[in-house]
C-alpha cells in the first residue's frame, strides 16, 4: 500500500481500486422501435402526455398563433429575440398585427424575475427536434433562447418542424453525435409540468406550465 | 451518532415489532394497497411484450453492471470532465463530510434560503436538518416532499414520498399550516396553493440543491428527471446549484442514458417518459442570460465503498431508486414505508440498510421477506434481491471477512448470531444428510409429533393464525415402500 | 466476457421438449414426507399412469432451502450433497413442489460455489422438473375427469411462477377435467404470506398476507383451494382452519388422481 490516503477522494478511490475485480460485462443487443409513421406515433405520445398540437405551416403559423393566444386571452407572450419565431413575431407586432404583449427575453434572469416568475402568461420556444416513441420535444436552450422561457410561463408554446421528428432518444442521441458535444442544459419535455403526489390524482402545473402548445409546422404540399 | 457508555446504539423496535401498528390502521393500508395496485398496473401496461422487457433489461442491467466494473475509472473520467465544464466536484467519505461540504459552498456564497429538488441521498445525509441547525432554511419543493415537511414526516415511499397521505389528510395539514387557505378537497386547488407558496421560495433562493439520477463520465452531464418542474426551477432559477448523489449513480457515455432512461419511469410510476429529463452539463456560460453560475456535484461514498468490496453484493449498486420493488413487495404493501424506519423502504431497504448502515441498525429486516421474488422480477436492472438478503442473513450469522482488512464484510456482521439457532441447524444437518437417521427421526415425528403442544416455541407463533400442521401416521417413505416405488434404477 | 451474477431469478429456461423418458426420480419433499405423503403419492401415482416407471429413492430428505434461506449455508450444502447422492442416474427428477424444485434448479449451482460438487450440482439442477409441468410439457398427459362437478380456484406458488415458469400448465391441466370450474382468484400472483420461517419470525405480517390470500379465494365462491406447493398449503390451509372457513386447501397431484384414477 503507498501513503495513506489525505483525502476523501483518495480514500475512496483508494478503496475502489484495491476491491477485487470484475469482469464487465458486454453490453448485449438491444434494438429500440422504430415507427413507419412517426409522426401518427408522435401525435398519440404527446397528446397522451396532455400537450395540444396545432398543425400549421410556414406560412400561416403566425396568424395560427395570434388566433390561439387571442382565443385564451393570453396578456403578455415572452419571446425570444435573436431567434427566428420571436424576431418573427417581433416585427409582426411592430407591423401591427394583433398579438398580446410581446415581453423580450433579453437580458438576465437576475433583471427579468419579476416578469418571469409573476408576470407573464406564455412563453414561446422553438425546438431541436422531437422524439416519436414518447411524444417529446427536444430543447437545447441557448443564449437567445433562455432556458425558463420553457418553464417559468404558466402556458409554453412550442414550435415544433415536423422533419425534426425521430423514433427515439437512442436514435437522435447517436444520429445527430450529442456525446460529442452537449450544452449546457439539453431538455427532454413530454407535456406540461404535473404531479400525482396527493393521491395518485393528476394536476398539472405544479410549478411549471400548466399547459403546453406544439405547434407542428408541416411540410409544404401535405 | 455514536451512543455512550460503549452500548450499542440504540435502533429501535424491529421491524417484527413495528409492524402491527401499520397492519392495524386500515386508512393506511387502504392508502398502500390502492396506491400499489395502481402503480402495478400501470407499470405492466407498459410493458406489454415480454421479449421487448427481457432485451431492455439486460441492456440496462449490462449498462450499470459494467460502469460498476469500471467505477474508479469512470469517477475520475466524470471528475474531469465536469470539472473542464465548469462544474465543482467534491468527494465525500460520510454523510457528514457531505454535510460539511455542502454547508461549506452555501455558506461561502452567503446564502440564507435554499429550494431543494427531491433527493434520496440529502435524506440519507439528513440534510435539511443539519443546514437548519446553521442558520440556513431549506424548503422542499417536490410536492411529495413539502408535503411530508411541513408534516415534520419522513418519505413513505422512495419516489412518492407522501403516499400514505390521503386527500383529507393533506387539506387539513394545508389548512393548518398554509396562512390564508381553506380547507379544500380539490386536488387542483391543493396543487395551486402549493404552486402560489413555492413559486415565491423559488424567485428567493440563494441556492438549489437537486439529486441526480445518472452521472455520465464520457461527457460530464448531470441527468435528472422529474414531472414537477420543480427539479428544472431548482437547477436552473437560483444563483448557485448543489447536486448531491452516490459515487454509484455513474455511467459511463450518453449511449447508457436512453436504455436507462426506458426503464426508469416505466418502472416507477408506469410513464413511458417523465415530463423533463434535464441534462445539465455546465453552469451559466459567457452571455446565457439564465441557469446558476456555480454548479457543484457532491459525490457521496456513505458505504458504498464497502459494498463494493463483495462483488456478489456490490449488486446492490446497479440500482437506479425507481421503486418497483416495494411497488411490488406484498410486505411493503401491507406495512408502507415508515414501518421500516429508514430512509430506504421495501426490498431494496432491506438489502441497503444493512450495507450502508450495518446490520445493527437494520435488524430483523433481511428477515422480514418471504423471498417470493416478486420484486426480482420486475426490477429493471436485475438484482437479486431475494438472494442478497439470503446473503445477508448468512452474514448476520456466520460472517465473513474482506481479505485485505479482515473486517466483516458487512458492517456488525455477526449480529445475529445465536448458538442454539446453530445448534439447531447442526442437528438439521446431521438428521438429514444421514438417510437411516432420517427415517427413524421422521417416524417418531409420525408417531408422536402431533403431541406437541401448541403453546411450544415457534408452534406458539405458527398457532396464532393456523392449525396446527397434522403429522400423518405413515410418511411417504413408508408408503413409497408399500406401493413398490423404492425400486432400483435399471442399468 | 459475461458475468454470471446478472440472473435475477435464474428462472428455469423454457425447458427443451425432453424425450419421454422410461423412467423418473420421485423427490417427494421433507414437508410431503411427514405431513402430507398423499399428495406424494399422488404425484408418483400420475406419473405411473401417465407410462413411466417411477423410482423413489430412499436416501432422499430435503432440498435444503430451510436451512439456506435462515442463512446456514453450508448445513444447506451438506443436505444438498445428500441428495446428489441419492439421485445418481442421469434421468430426470420430478418433484411435486415448485419452491424445494425451485431451490435445486436455481440455487444449487451458486450454493456448490467453489466446491469440487459443483459439476455435479449443476448437471443434478438441469434433472429437475416440477410435477404438473412435467406432465404437460414433458408427457403431454390427457385426463379423463371421472369426479362431480365442482369450482376450484388455483393458488400458484411464488418460486413455481418466478423460479420454475411454471406458468398455465397446472391450469392447463384442470381445464382438461369437464366437471371442474376453475375460476382465478384477483390475488393470484401474490404470495401467501409462507416464506418458511417468515411465518413465525414475521407474524403479523404473514398473518396479514394469508389472511388477505384467504379473502380472495373465499371472493370466487370456490370452496376448493388447489396448489402444487405443500408449505403454501400449510400456510392457507391452517389458516381456513383455523378462521374456520371451511374452504379445502389440496395438493392438485391428489386431486387429479382422485378425479381421475379414483385416488
Ligand atoms: S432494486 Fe431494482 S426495483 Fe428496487 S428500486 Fe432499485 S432498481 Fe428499482
């Protein structure tokens, strides 16, 4: 044995190390689904996870969006400026199409609190992509776009490109080489915030969103 | 805590002893046994396909099974790692030092308020308390959680810490304890009322502190899953984020995470999925405008090491708290958690806690099990766990040694040991390895075992709920022998 | 490289449809040896009418298990060892019990962990068969219901379903006999509270189990429990007696003998 072990972390390796080996096992196969129509699977997942999905396309998304908020009576829709919807809906604003009150994610959280945690009704996000087998977004949010504009809002709006779609994690998480290089918080959402610890009843929104809005931009022509 | 006087501490009433008290409260075990049923059958809805299940989980258990193999290597990977992403990393051997540790950080940062995600390690470290005796209020914020503090309870339940509570029970402690609320029997409006208290406690923190479900080495990433979003706030709004978890929570590359992550919540509450799977890998970088600019991992042994040391029982360690087990435990289900009187309930409890806190303090709980291997069976990463607590009742009596240290390979291994159980086992043993012995002892049992009177040692126990067992005039040796059935084996 | 300690319950594999064998090993169990020996009989009786010459070994005793699962190991070896001797031939071993069968298949090989037995141990657990399995899958028995009608319900025990796999061939079974309504149970699965010495070190709690285990069966109005497990029987069964319920606990090897072959 060398020197005696100064600190935590060199005594429990210490231990680790002189523990008697073992041989690791390969892992064996395992083959996750795959969905001839992925976008059927997806629906069904997410709609099962209490999210709304509303198909829109690239060129009536907008307007889709406005009706919707204007229908709940949504009062102050947070954006994200620097990405393409929220510059989008920036400018549709300025131009004078009926949207609520545009609240910018555009400084630090440590600024914006109030507004975040008391103020706003909605936030509006766009999305990496989403996974069929369990009807999941996937966010990887960036400096644009925050990661609480996904959870602080009581209502979050998804934008969601139907060629984004894919069977499963493992797939995307191979296919697009995420082990090579993640950010700082990659988020999986499958529906809006909920709990069932008071007698295994359903409520939702415990603490974030109450309701989620996946609006599915389809591919022209369909 | 070391007692005085030299005397062993004291643990309280076995579980023998404990259980009668949950089994005679039938609000309790209506709680238990609807809630079990339910999580039942919604974990077996989601896995419909026996072959599909039988793939998984050997992916799964292959998974924990070889980053266990490799756990030195894969902790150190996983130091560096996160380390070169900006994340703090600190070791601790007890949970004490991972008291001290996390104190120490809050401290540093001067922070009074701290919001907490729903962790089963700061229970084992009895964090709360501890920053409480400092000066500094941590709040829980999973539901489950705040409701059993505020309550001033214990978790029932690994992953819903408040099952044994009904609906009634929860309005009244609301009522009481929530300034300005009336009693209300609507779930929505408890939630909402909780949402209200907690939203406040979020936007105030100086510090989040979180568990982890999975650590993965290859990246440096945190993954911790969740329904509430109260993990996400708890990470993501306060300044500073504390993660406490086991050294045995690590794998090794983000390919581990998604055959995992289809067993966990399958397993647990019957979801294909949790609402977030939040994968943190630094803390705030250059120009993000929201997420704590401090992250730390506090990486706790708490015993582990030593499980380590026995490789049948390092076992143990490929679990991943989804709580099917006790989900599944038909003990579990009659006495609910706090009969255990650990932080660890139902069948993995009763393999846990002797590890991590000697078998002392565990007590009579290896044998609180009939082994009916219901749990092994639907535990997604296979352990054994009817056989490790045949382990662990053999160290109790016949302790064996860790080569290298000459301890008990299981601390107060030995305490159950008794000479008349040997001496009854020994007379077993020399009955029934001896054929003609055998015979002669089991026909005076024929004879005369039927005198034996109720009220003897162990007929006493067994008379309580049955019968006497009725030995028959003739054995089936006797009988095989009349019918002609001892013939020999034809060559 | 793999490891060997991955097998949760080293369940049984689907046993390969073995020839039909000439003749079989009989272990009758310590429990049916003394308390219960019709309903080995039994069992060794089907066997004889179902072809196949039946040897019951008399060095037999026990499987072990009490002693392993009270944590004396090495008693268990040494009772173990004993019956690999008794048992020398290589044809299969029938027993009319899913936990002792359990005990043989499944644990065995572990229990023989570095001793110079092993080999033979694990040769010994590939012998093992559990009764009524062994007359579906192996014999392919049909039967021949002789009896009045009558409602069964069905108690499988936990290591016949989770060690063994026996799963619907006890069932099967039954459904062969036209006079026999067999209706389940709505706690099947679940185990009867036995567990060996659990029932008297943990008795609150197995009293709670068996009692709730009575409950169900009383539930499907059937006044005959049928098991293939003489401890679980013993449990259930005492019990009945004891709340004076009046429902019939029987091994289903005496039971189908008794419909069948006229006992
Ligand atoms: S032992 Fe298995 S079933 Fe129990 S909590 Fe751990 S992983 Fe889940």
């Amino acid at each position: 044995m060398s020197a005696p072990p100064n600190t935590a972390r060199d005594a429990i390796l210490g231990r680790l190390k002189a523990a008697p080996g073992r041989p690791g096992p390969d892992l064996p196969p395992w083959t996750p689904p795959t969905y001839a129509d992925k976008l059927a699977r997806f629906r069904q997942m997410a709609e099962a996870n209490h999210a709304e999905i509303h198909d829109v396309t690239a060129a009536n998304w907008l307007e889709r969006l406005a009706t919707i908020l204007n229908n709940r009576g949504v009062g102050r829709l947070m954006v994200a400026p620097g990405t393409p919807r929220g510059d989008a809906l920036l400018r549709a604003a300025a131009q004078g199409v009926p949207l609520p009150t545009l609240v910018p994610y555009d400084q630090s959280v440590e600024v914006l609190k109030d507004a975040l945690v008391h103020q706003v009704d909605a936030g509006l996000t766009g999305t990496r992509g989403a996974i069929a087998e369990t009807g999941t977004l996937i966010l990887w949010p960036t400096a644009q776009e925050p990661r609480l504009l996904s959870l602080l809002p009581p209502l979050h709006i998804a934008v969601l490109e139907e060629d984004t779609l894919h069977d499963t994690l493992a797939a995307v998480v191979r296919d697009q080489g995420w082990a090579a290089g993640m950010p700082t918080n990659a988020l999986l959402i499958s529906g809006p915030s909920k709990t069932s610890d008071i007698e295994q009843t359903l409520a939702y929104g415990v603490h974030g969103p109450k309701e989620l809005i996946i609006l599915l931009v389809r591919k022209e022509g369909e | 805590m070391v007692a005085d006087g030299g005397m062993p501490p004291d643990h309280g009433p076995r579980f023998a002893e404990r259980a009668p008290d949950a089994l005679n409260n039938p609000q309790l075990r209506r709680n238990f046994r609807r809630a079990m049923d339910g999580l039942m059958a919604k974990r077996a809805a989601q896995f419909p396909d026996p072959a599909y299940w039988a793939e998984l989980r050997e992916r799964g258990a292959a998974v924990k099974a070889r980053a266990l193999s490799r756990l030195p290597d894969l902790l150190e990977r996983l130091e560096s790692r996160l380390t070169a992403n900006g994340v703090q990393v600190h070791w601790a051997e007890t949970t004490e030092e991972a008291n001290a540790i996390v104190l120490g950080i809050l401290q540093q940062a001067g922070a009074r308020t701290v919001i907490k995600g729903k962790s089963m390690v700061s229970e084992e470290m009895h964090l709360n308390a501890h920053l409480e005796r400092h000066g500094i209020e941590a709040v829980e914020s999973d539901l489950g959680e705040y409701i059993i503090q505020l309550a001033g309870e214990t978790p029932s339940h690994i992953v819903m810490p408040c099952i044994h509570k009904n609906k009634d029970e929860i309005s009244d402690l609301f009522a009481e304890k929530i300034p300005g609320l009336e009693r209300t029997g609507d779930v929505d409006e408890l939630t909402a009322a909780a949402r209200r208290v907690l939203r406040e406690r979020f936007a105030n923190a100086d510090a989040g502190i979180s568990g982890v479900n999975f650590a993965v080495a290859e990246t440096g990433t945190l993954v911790l899953i969740e329904n509430e979003g109260n993990g996400r706030l708890s990470t993501t709004l306060p300044p500073l984020h504390i993660a406490v978890t086991g050294i045995e929570k690590v794998v090794e590359t983000l390919d581990d995470i998604p055959p995992l992550l289809a067993l966990l919540p399958r397993s647990a509450t019957g979801q294909p999925i949790t609402t977030y799977v939040n994968m943190i890998s630094s803390p705030r970088k250059a120009g993000e405008k929201d997420g704590p600019t401090a992250v730390h991992l506090v990486l706790l042994d708490g015993g582990r090491s030593r499980v380590y040391q026995d490789v049948e029982l390092a076992d143990t360690l490929r679990c991943i708290r989804c709580a099917a087990c006790m989900n599944h435990c038909p003990v579990y289900t009659r006495v609910g958690g706090h009969t255990y009187n650990a932080i660890y309930p139902g069948p993995i409890g009763k393999i846990l806690t002797p590890q991590l806190q000697g078998l002392d303090a565990a007590g009579d709980q290896p044998h609180a099990s009939t082994l009916c291997n219901a749990c092994a069976e639907v535990c997604p990463v296979k352990i054994p766990i009817p056989d490790l607590l045949v382990r662990l009742r053999r160290e109790a009596v016949r302790p064996t040694e860790t080569p290298a240290t000459h301890l008990p390979v299981v601390k107060d291994g030995g305490a159950e040991r008794s000479w008349t159980e040997s001496l009854v086992w020994a007379g077993w043993r020399l009955v029934y390895t001896r054929p003609l012995l055998y015979r002669m002892v089991t026909r005076a049992l024929a004879w005369g075992g039927n005198w034996v009177p109720a009220n003897a040692p162990l007929m006493r126990d067994w008379t309580k709920a049955r019968a006497k067992p009725r030995f028959k005039p003739r054995t089936l040796h006797d009988l095989a022998r009349e019918r002609g059935y001892l013939n020999e084996v034809p060559k | 490289m793999t490891i060997t300690n991955l097998a949760a319950t080293n369940t049984a594999a689907a046993a390969t449809p073995a020839a039909r064998p000439d003749t079989v090993y009989f272990f009758g169990t310590c429990l049916v040896d003394m308390l219960y020996p019709e309903a080995g009989l039994a069992g060794m009786d089907l066997l004889r009418h179902a072809g196949v010459r039946v040897v019951f070994p008399e060095g037999q005793s026990c499987c072990g298990q009490p002693a392993r699962n009270s944590g004396y190991v090495e008693e268990a070896r040494e009772v173990a060892r004993a019956q690999l001797d008794a048992f020398p031939g290589d044809i299969p071993i029938v027993v009319p019990s899913g936990s002792c069968a359990g005990m043989m298949k499944t644990h065995y090989a572990h229990l023989f962990e570095g001793d110079p037995d092993q080999p033979r141990a694990i040769a010994f657990a590939a012998r093992i068969h559990e009764l009524t399995a062994f007359l579906v899958n192996v014999l392919g028995v049909t039967l021949a219901d002789k009896g009045a009608p009558v409602t069964v319900t069905w108690h499988p025990s936990c290591h016949s379903l989770r060690e063994m796999g026996v799963g619907d061939e006890p069932k099967a079974l039954l459904r062969q006999l036209a006079n026999v309504t067999l209706v389940e149970n709505s706690r099947e699965r679940e185990c009867c509270g036995f567990g060996g010495t659990f029932a008297v070190r943990q008795t609150a709690v197995s009293t709670a189990m068996v009692s709730d285990k009575l409950a169900s069966v009383r539930e499907t109005g059937a006044g005959t429990l049928l098991s293939g497990d003489c401890g679980c029987l013993m449990n259930i069964g005492g019990h009945a007696e004891k709340v004076a319920d009046g429902t019939r606990c029987r091994h289903i090897a005496e039971f189908l003998m008794e419909r069948c072959h006229g006992g």
